[in-house]
C-alpha cells in the first residue's frame, strides 16, 4: 500500500470526508500523451476506480494557439486503450473562463 491509499484509507476510516473519491486527470491537449501522462492516468483513475469513486477527464486547454482537436480525440482515445472511462465528466477549462474571469473583478 502507498501512501496515498494510506491517507485515503484513513479518511474513509475516521469519516473526515463524507464523499467518495474524486480525483481528475487534466492534460493540456497540446500533443500527444507519453508515458508520463499514463502513470497520472493510471493513478487517478485508477485510486478512483478502487474506491468506488469518480474520475474527471478535464482538458487543460489554457492555450488555445498551441491546442487542437486532434489532440482532444487522441488523449481520449488514449485514456481509453488504457482501460478507463470518464463517463460524462468530460471538462474544458475554457468553459469556465467568463465565470473565473467574473470572480476575480
């Protein structure tokens, strides 16, 4: 057991949180995904997955000049064929830029 299963187990154990897991995973789809980006992949879906929780795909897609579809459809495709699913949370960080915008004036 790592530490991070050491944490989330007393959690669970002492009630400090009353909600199952959560975790995300948020590449920027700037390029295809290495190996890198599965350990992450693999540790968030996957300490969800053990804990009966939930799994963010959000895209980190703060830099729209370097940022493409192609990229999107691969890194899902990728998330994929390693065995995961995000079921409808599929997120944009852009989607949220008015409503930051509007926080912070």
């Amino acid at each position: 057991m790592h530490f991070i299963q050491q944490i989330i187990n007393e959690h669970n154990r002492t009630g400090r949180f009353e909600q199952r897991v959560h975790t995300r995973f948020p590449p920027e789809p700037n390029g295809y995904l290495h190996i890198g980006h599965a350990k992450s992949i693999c540790l968030n879906f996957g300490l969800a997955e053990q804990y009966g929780g939930l799994c963010n795909l959000r895209m980190d897609d703060t830099n729209p000049t370097k940022e493409s579809e192609e990229y999107v459809n691969s890194i899902q495709e990728d998330v994929r064929w390693l065995g995961f699913d995000w079921g409808d949370r599929l997120y944009f960080a852009s989607d949220y830029f008015d409503q930051l915008y509007d926080w912070a004036i």
